[in-house]
C-alpha cells in the first residue's frame, strides 16, 4: 500500500508541475463537499488521484475534501487532501503538500499515511507500529523538554481563540505556516513542540482530511494528538465534522499549553497559602489537619484564621504562594480568585462546593497529591467589567446589573457588540462565564455548560417582564453592553456576588474577556457526576 501512495504522490507532483504559468491556480471552480471553495489547483490534484485509482484498480474508496466520499465497495478509503495550503500555493509560497492516509475505520483507524511537499519533494511516510520516516531516515520527536524555549506553530487565522494569541505571546517562538499537515510533520522532524489548532469559529476548525496523514506520522515519531480537554484526539469518516486540537511532542507541552504550567514544572518545594470561611463552625479543625498534612512544606495562614488558630497570618492578597487552599464552599473560593493570581484549590467546608476539589474526609489524600504535584489545573475565563472606560472588576462566576431597589423594576437596553439584543425591564441582567453556569446562572434557568465549552458565555434576564426573554449563549469575543436606560433610576453592579458598585441610572456597563484568568485545582474528578451528585440529586 505504502508504494502505492507514493505513486500517488509521484502522479500529483508531476500534474501540478504540468500547471501552466499562465493559469490561474488560485481561481475559485465551485464549492468543494467540504464547504469550501475548490480552487484550479485543488481540482487538478484530486482528478488525477481519482483517475489513478480508476485506470490502476487500486482497492481503496476515497474521501476528499473537494469530491466527498467515492463508495468504490473497498474495505479501505483514502482519506486524501489534494491539496493541503492551497494559500500557500497560489502565493508561490513552498510549503504545501498533497496528503494521503488509508484507514479502515476513523482517524485512529489510519494504517498507513504519506505525506509529500510538492514544491521540495520530502516525503513523510508512517506506517501503524512500525515507525515514521522523512525521506527514508528514522523520524522521533524532541525528546528534550524546556518551558523557557517553546517552539509552537499555531492557528492565527481570523477565526482563532482568543487563548491560541495569549498562547502565542507566552511561548519562546510560535508560527501560523498555512499548512496544517506539514505544521504537525514539523513536530515529528523534532523542530517543533506542538501545534495548536483552536478556532472559535466551528466552520473553520480542522476537518479529517487536513491531519490524517500527519497525525500517524506525528504517532509513530513519538509525539500525541489531544482534544482540548486532554482526551486522545479522533475524528469520524465526515467531512461535515470539524475541531479543535493540539498536536505536541511529549504530554508536558499540552500542560503548558492548554494550563500553564507541566507537571514537570510543578516545584518540588511549593509555598502554600490557606484561606478559610471563618464562619464555620469548625473551621478551624479542618485548618489544623490540613496543616498537619503541609508537615514540612512553607505555608502561611491568612490573617482572620491565623488569629482564631493563635498564630502569625497575614491577608491572603499579600502572599508570595504557588497554591491556596481554601477551606469553604464555592463562595469562599471565589473571594479566592479576587485576592490572589495563585492556583486555588478547594477543601468543600460548605453546603455544596461544586468547585471544590477535595472532600472533608479526603484531606489526607488530597495534600499529598498537591505536594506531589498529581492534579490537573483548569484555566477558567474571567469577565473584564468597565463602565466610563474605568476597570470595576473581573467576574470568574458572573458579573450583573441589578436594581438597586427591592421590588422595583428596571429598564435595560442590552447590547452584543453594536447589534441592540433586546430592550427589557427586568430585576436586572447578568453575564455568566462557563464557570458560573453552575450557579446563579442555572438558578435563573440558564443552561449548565461543560467547562470545555471554554468560549461561550451566557446572557440571562433576572425575573424579566417578557415572556419571551430567554437566556441566549454568546461567545467570549463579543463585547456585551447592558444599558441602565431611566437616567433617574439607579442599580447596583455586583460581581461574583462578592462586591456591590452603585451605578448611576444611565450608565452603560461594558463586559469583555479579560487578559486574566483563573486557575483552579481539579483532582480529575468527572464534571457529569458531579452535577448529578452536588446538583441534581442534592437537597
């Protein structure tokens, strides 16, 4: 199989190289199955590995990215790009490819993958576990692992995330080639660490036949393909199904990629912070076992639960600590994330702790996985809140506008970007984060979202005069203004529930992503089964 593609290939390159100068390569034909347009070269690539099946009677059905699926009634299919960086091309740029990968199943069921650059001629060749080669020589991703000097090729694209630009301004050196397959091969040759397609746009995500070449080239080199989440990547036979992945070299770069940090990275000598509700009853017992548990670790005792333990404290906003724990419930943790840029993790003292992350009676086990560095960290989005072009504050949970009177109505005009949503009167509206879908947000009958839906926000009405006032999700790059309209009617700002600005009637809050984020502690519990355990089937 494996000479056949390169046949394949061979066939490719040389109609490609037949293009006369004079034609536009570039022009657009139609709409390919994929939803996009099929540009001259496109066609020429994929014609003529659809006639070399035909004419040679190869046993392969054929999905591509201009034609769709061919049933040719084999057990096999082709999974082809005819052309992968067709920019690329059209702009005589050399860095395009055409991209050949049989499979028996799905993504993951690809056995034999070849991948050329049609401009140089390098080929990439993989077979299921027998390795990857780059023209004939043994293909092994980097093996070294420094986080001061990350090389990353990321989607930069019009559509991408708001995280892949954060992302590229934290790595040592990142690229957008405009060549998905070759972008991943560069992880495989050892001259990348990773490469991160995240597009907030569905329609421009990747699609089965840019990466399933490259994808078992980059597996037999040594490296993984992951959803975002953290899960082994796989794609389904169809070209309507797209997402977002990183492609790395080793595990460690998806840690510091997707959270900031590897476990690699995680100190072997961590400061730690406690911070503590000090309205439970027994508070203070917890603290003293969760110190006991610290044994020789460094940690220092915020200043309300040092006095009540008779010890030194200091406020929690001036600790130079890696991790807080907090001792509370999901209120706590909150006042948490307002006073510190540390990871937090939650030790449920409270009546519900969604956010928690170890249990009363887990205590023991839970700082040891913290002093061993076994815990993921989950970056959770915050809400950047202005109103005069001043910064009020950043919601992890919800930022709303409400009416500063009891029982008294008001009027709303509310905004996403310049397009006016709906004018209202209602108690008030609030913005909520993925974060805070668990909260006040799904108390109003807003949906709860998946912590991996990491760019969707939730516009909800607070008792809303209008029947038809609904929630309604809005992404996380739109800007949300929600205008007080009666100038003589004043209302109350509140953010995370944890502060309470007066606003002036007539003011225009403006919400926006914030460049700040949260990091809060997860012991891998699974999202599911606590809902159905701290939501669902509690009291």
């Amino acid at each position: 199989m494996m000479e056949t593609l390169s046949a394949i290939a061979d066939a490719v390159m040389k109609a490609v190289d037949a293009i006369p100068s004079d034609v536009d390569i570039g022009e657009e034909l139609c709409i390919g199955a994929d939803g996009t347009p099929t540009s001259q070269i496109d066609k020429i690539a994929e014609n003529t590995v659809l006639m070399y099946i035909e004419s040679n009677k190869v046993p392969l059905n054929v999905l591509s990215e201009e034609i769709g699926f061919v049933d040719n009634g084999a057990k096999d299919t082709l999974i082809l790009d005819p052309i992968d960086g067709t920019r690329n091309a059209v702009l005589g740029i050399p860095y395009y490819t055409v991209s050949l990968a049989v499979t028996d199943s799905d993504l993951n069921g690809v056995h034999t993958a070849l991948l050329r650059n049609l401009v140089t001629g390098d080929e990439y060749r993989a077979e299921k576990g027998k390795g990857a080669t780059y023209n004939g020589r043994r293909l092994n991703v980097k093996r070294s692992y420094d986080p001061r000097d990350i090389t990353l090729n990321i989607y930069l694209g019009k559509s991408s995330d708001p995280h892949a630009y954060e992302v590229a301004k934290r790595v040592k050196a990142s690229r957008s080639m405009g060549c998905a397959s070759l972008d991943m091969a560069m992880i495989a040759l050892g001259r990348a660490d990773g490469f991160l397609m995240q597009s907030e746009n569905y329609t421009h995500s990747i699609r089965i036949v840019d990466i399933a070449a490259s994808a078992l080239i980059l597996r037999e080199a040594g490296g993984e393909v992951y959803n975002l989440d953290g899960s082994i990547f796989n794609m389904p036979l169809d070209l309507d199904y797209r997402a977002n992945f990183l492609a790395v070299s080793q595990r460690e770069v998806f840690d510091l990629v997707m959270n900031g940090e590897s476990s690699r990275d995680k100190k072997s000598s961590v400061r730690f912070g406690i911070y503590a509700n000090m309205n439970i009853a027994d508070v203070t017992d917890i603290a003293r076992q969760v110190i006991a548990e610290l044994g020789d670790s460094e940690y220092f005792v915020d200043s309300a639960l040092a006095s009540a333990l008779g010890t030194e404290g200091m406020p929690l906003r001036d600790m130079d600590v890696d991790i807080v724990i907090v001792l509370g419930g999901d209120g706590t943790l909150l006042r948490a994330t307002h006073n510190t840029d540390a990871k937090i993790v939650g030790v449920n003292a409270g009546s519900v702790g969604f956010l928690t992350a170890i249990e009363r009676d887990q205590i023991k086990e839970g700082i040891a996985r913290l002093k061993s560095g076994d815990y993921t960290v989950e970056r959770r989005s915050k809400i950047r809140v202005t109103c005069d072009g001043e910064v009020l504050g950043d919601a992890i949970n919800e930022a709303l506008v409400h009416t500063d009177s009891v029982a008294k109505i008001r009027q709303f005009r509310v905004y996403v970007d310049d397009s006016l949503l709906t004018e209202v009167k209602a108690d008030g509206f609030m913005l909520s984060t993925v974060t805070g879908s668990t909260s006040y947000a799904m108390s109003l009958g807003a949906p709860i979202m998946d912590p991996r839906v990491g760019n969707a926000w939730e516009l909800v009405p607070v008792a809303a005069f209008k029947y038809t006032s609904r929630p309604i999700i809005v992404p996380t790059t739109a800007r949300i203004t929600i205008e007080t309209v009666y100038t003589n009617k004043d209302c109350l700002l509140v953010i995370d529930g944890q502060s309470e600005i007066p606003l002036a009637g007539g003011k225009s809050v403006v919400m926006t992503l914030s460049p700040k984020y949260g990091r809060i502690i997860s012991m891998g519990a699974d999202f599911y089964k606590r809902v159905s355990q701290k939501l669902v089937n509690s009291l």
